[in-house]
C-alpha cells in the first residue's frame, strides 16, 4: 500500500509542540526511509472509550493531519465474547465528535482473518509455531517466573504435518473450546516473558458480529495487530507505554512473515487522572452493577459521558496539547482538564441568571404593577452574541447564601442595612429579613435607589457586590443535576488494604435541585446547548429534556477548584 506524499514546508509550519515522537517522524522523513505517515487508532470494540483514548486519538489523528498522512480507524474484534456493534458505533460517534475523519480508511481485524490464517500456517510450515495441547493453567506453570525460566511444551517438537492436521481441525471445529491452542516456537528461557512461545490462536465458538460463525477460532492481539499494521501501510504504530514489552514480540512476527512492510512500534505513556479510574473492566463494572445511570453517565471519564455532560471537543483537543507526549509516566491533575473545558466555555457559553435555592426578595419602593425589561449581554466575550431583554419587577428570587444577618469580615453580598447591586438592574439596600415560625427566613424586605439604573449613581457612589437574579412572577422552575467526581481519592492506583475502588465512590457525585428558578427563556432550550449561570457555573441541556420540562447539567463551577455543594 502505497503512503501518502508529504509536503514538508507545510509540516514544518504546522507543527506547534515537538516531542520524541515527532522526533523519530521527522528523522524517518530526512532520511528518507518513509515519504509519508501513516498511523492507525485500533480500539477494541469491548467497551466505550474514555478520556485516554482521547489522547491517543488526538495524538494518531493529530500527526496524520500535520504531516498531510492519514490515520487509519481499525477495530481489533479477535474477542467476540466481549464485542458489541454498540461500541463499534460508539467508537466511531466519539471519533467524529472530537474532530477526526478516517475518511475511506475503516478497517477491522476481521478484514484479515484469512490472511492471519494462512500466516499462521506459514509459521508452522517453517518450523516457527506449533499446537499446544496444555491448559492455560499448565501453560502458566510451563510460563516460569521474571527470575526463573519457563519449560518447553512436551508438545513443541510435533512435525510439521502433525501441527498442520491439528491447526486445521482447530479451525474446522474439531476441539472444544480451550482444549488447544497454536503457539508461536520462539525461547521459553527469554528475559522477556512475552517471548516465550506466546499463544497465537484460541479456540472459541462464539458468534462473531460481523464474521458470524464462519471461524471457530481467533487470533490474539499481539499476533493480529503487528500484521493488520504490516497490511495497511502504517509507518508509526503508535501505543501506549505498557505494550513497550511487547515490541519484540511484535518485531519478531514481522521478520518471521512475508509481509509487505515493517511497521516500527512506538509506545508513549498513557494518561493517567486524578480522581478517576480508566479501567475498562471497572467501568464495565460500574455500568453493569448501576453504580452509574450507563456508559454516558456525565460522571464517567468516557468521551459519550463528558459529551452529555457539556464538555467540548474544543476542550478535549486542547487539554490533550497540553498534557503532551512523553515516554514516562505521571499523574495528570483533572483540574487541568476543567481549565481546558472552563477556558472554551468561557468564549462561548451564553449567559443566563438562574437562583439554585431561592429566597423571595421584594423591593418595597417599586410600583406594584411595573414590569421592566432591562438589556442583558449574552456573552461580554463575544460582542457578535447579541443582547437579551430580562424582566425586572417588585419581588425577585436572590440566592438564599447571597444574604446574611451576621455578615464576615470581607462579605461583598447583601446583609441589613448594606448596598450591593442587581446584575443589569439596580443598587438596592435591604432594612429587614422576615421569618417563619421555625426561625428561617423567608424573604427580604429592601428599597432600590430608581437613579441607579445600568449601575450608575448621580452622587457617583459604588458598591462591591453585585448579585444575580430572577423575576418571581417571570421565572420557570427548571431541574439542576450538579456533577461532581465520582470518586474521593485523588490516586486511584492505589487502594488502601482490605478496600476496592467501590468504597471511594464520592456519595456527593450526583445532587438534582428541583429547586432553581430561572430567565423564562430557558424553559424553551434544546437538548445540546449550554450556558453560564452567572456566578453559578456552566451548564449543558441533557437529552432527558422534553417540552416545558428542561434538565440541566453542571458541566463545570466557575471556581478555579472543584467544590461540590449540596443544594437541598
């Protein structure tokens, strides 16, 4: 397959951060050893992808585009019993939503199932793999140790017609699942576990989702991935750091073959997160069990989860920038992340007021019957955003933590007898709180100054504090789904003893507030859109929205550090 050509005045200007991989790319360029890139993103479809395959994408995706390649999307479906079409299209949804294209480059393993076959069987003509009638229980104890050597198979030394015969009763059904296997012949007394004649093909018969029942066997990953990259062209077969051990496995597959290239294996280190685990097992878990509401829970490090959530691709894209390539290992802060995700909102997210836990305000000098409407910015980061109307009049809903009686030193909002100002509206002073029975107030009672409008004054005086707010006879109630991390501990790698990761779900993760009162014009939103609930944070309208019924949730707070606050 032939690789695309490279124009290099054009890579070099694209090219913004340089790291050991772009090193090693363009060193191949100079030399002349490729004349263009070719990279791939093969994701098992066993699972929904998450905030590290993110990176990988952007990274494959990413140097393709820079140095005018293309990266292949191939799917490694050599498990059927853990596939599913649902996460293949997944896998392809996150892709696109990121903004990535293979374009006509789609591939599966299972595009190469025969091929894999015949390579398998050239392996055992030339006296490189054989048929291993050891359980994998018996191969682990044949396996060895990191210090002590493993044991030969007493099967390894069959002929190579015995090895044929049986390989292909293997694939014609003759053996029950588990009963043999064909391994490569390589060094049971490697340094390098994975050296040690490693299996190549299992027996499973299981339904696959796109072959059906045609194969009773199915290759591994360290076999099908090597070649799938040698079939497709791929120059730089990126992966992540703990697949580094298996680079001489995958070299030595390549040499043993008469494939039509050798593409070079490069690992660099994956991303780990702060308050988050990247397990898929444990987030299969957590689905299966309903730990979490699905694989798009928007408290999930998967991308359909930050996708419902609020997040921006802008933000993902961004935040994989900054984290860099690098070949050793270390702990990402999420907060990082929320910057990246805080930073795009910011330029983009229309503003809007809305009171999470409402006291009635009534200003007792405002006419009755008057209703204003004042001029509001939808965006002051975007002059093009336009301005939006807001009604004003004599009782108003304020934040009920935006008050109080016995206000700290430093305290910018409303306390008895100080000033502040109503966003876009007036100064006011409150003279009373009024209370129920049981002590809790229920309402203030202040007077605004008429000459005030706009934030301005006649005597020129100003104030420190300004609150948000909200009309009582214009505001629509709306539900509020506060997310925060699903877990308490920051190192999710390490679990104290005799605990699991389960007993650090953060019982805080997820509040609704039915509570908020809000602009009525958020009563006619559309699922996918998202806003600033000024000094409240960013919100998202989720999909479980209908007609006269909007769901908002939290992508992010507005506070450099993430504090979740219960809003009863």
């Amino acid at each position: 397959m032939e690789t695309p050509e490279i124009n290099k005045e054009t890579v070099s200007e694209s090219k913004v951060v340089s790291n050991f991989i772009r090193f090693i790319i363009d060193r191949d360029l100079e030399s002349g050893k490729h004349t263009g890139v070719v990279t791939r993103f093969p994701p098992e479809p066993n699972g929904y992808l998450h905030i590290g395959h993110a990176k990988s994408i952007c990274l494959n995706f990413g140097l393709a585009r820079d140095y005018k390649g293309r990266c292949h999307l191939r799917f490694d479906d050599t498990n059927p019993v853990k596939e599913d079409v649902e996460y293949v299209d997944s896998i392809m949804d996150d892709v696109r939503w990121l903004g990535f294209d293979w374009n006509e480059h789609l591939y599966y393993a299972s595009d190469y199932f025969d091929k894999l076959y015949s390579f398998a069987e050239y392996l055992i003509e030339h006296g490189k793999a054989f048929v291993c009638d050891l359980s994998f229980e018996e191969m682990r104890t044949y396996r060895g140790t990191l210090t002590v050597p493993g044991k030969n198979s007493p099967y390894r030394d069959r002929s190579v017609e015995e090895n044929l015969k049986l390989f292909r009763a293997m694939r014609d059904g003759g053996f029950p699942d588990g009963s043999c296997s064909l391994r490569a012949k390589i060094d049971m007394s490697s340094p390098n576990v994975n050296m040690r004649d490693p299996v190549i093909y299992r027996i499973k018969k299981t339904h696959h989702h796109r072959t059906g029942s045609d194969w009773q066997i199915y290759p591994m990953y360290d076999y099908t991935h090597c070649i799938s990259d040698a079939l497709e062209g791929i120059t730089h077969s990126i992966c992540t750091l703990e697949f580094e051990d298996h680079r001489p496995l995958y070299d030595w597959f390549l040499d043993q073959l008469p494939v039509p290239c050798h593409p070079q294996q490069i690992e660099f280190a994956r991303l780990n997160l702060t308050y988050t685990v990247m397990s898929k097992r444990l987030l299969l878990e957590l689905v299966t069990t309903g730990l979490v509401k699905g694989w798009d829970d928007p408290r999930m490090p998967t991308i359909a989860g930050m996708r419902r959530r609020g997040f921006t691709a802008a933000a993902i894209r961004e935040f994989a920038d900054r984290i860099g390539v690098a070949k050793a290992s270390s702990m990402v802060d999420d907060e990082l992340l929320m910057f990246c995700v805080r930073e795009d909102l910011n330029k983009s997210a229309i503003r809007a007021m809305a009171v999470l836990n409402p006291v009635k305000l009534t200003i007792t000098n405002y006419p009755e019957d008057k209703v204003e409407e004042l001029e509001a910015d939808n965006n002051p980061e975007d002059a093009s955003a336009g301005k939006r109307m807001v009604k004003f009049s004599k009782t108003l809903f304020i934040e009920r933590e935006d008050f109080s009686e016995n206000p700290p030193k430093g305290w910018f909002r409303l306390g008895l007898n100080n000033e502040v100002r109503l966003k876009h509206a007036y100064y006011i002073k409150c003279h009373e709180a009024v209370k129920d029975e049981s002590g809790e107030i229920v309402e203030l009672l202040c007077t605004y100054d008429p000459a005030s409008r706009g934030g301005g004054t006649e005597d020129g005086r100003k104030v420190k504090g300004t609150l948000h707010w909200v009309s009582a006879a214009h505001a629509v109630p709306v539900e509020l789904r506060l997310y925060d991390r699903l877990f308490t501990n920051s190192d999710m790698s390490v679990i104290e003893e005799g605990k699991s990761y389960k007993d650090y779900l953060n019982p805080e993760s997820l509040i609704i507030n039915t509570a908020c009162m809000a602009e009525a014009a958020l009563m006619n939103v559309k699922p996918g859109e998202r806003f600033q609930f000024i000094r409240q944070g960013y919100f998202h309208v989720d999909k479980d929205s209908s007609e006269g019924k909007p769901v908002f949730n939290r992508i992010i707070s507005l506070k450099d550090r993430w504090i979740a606050k219960s809003t009863k």
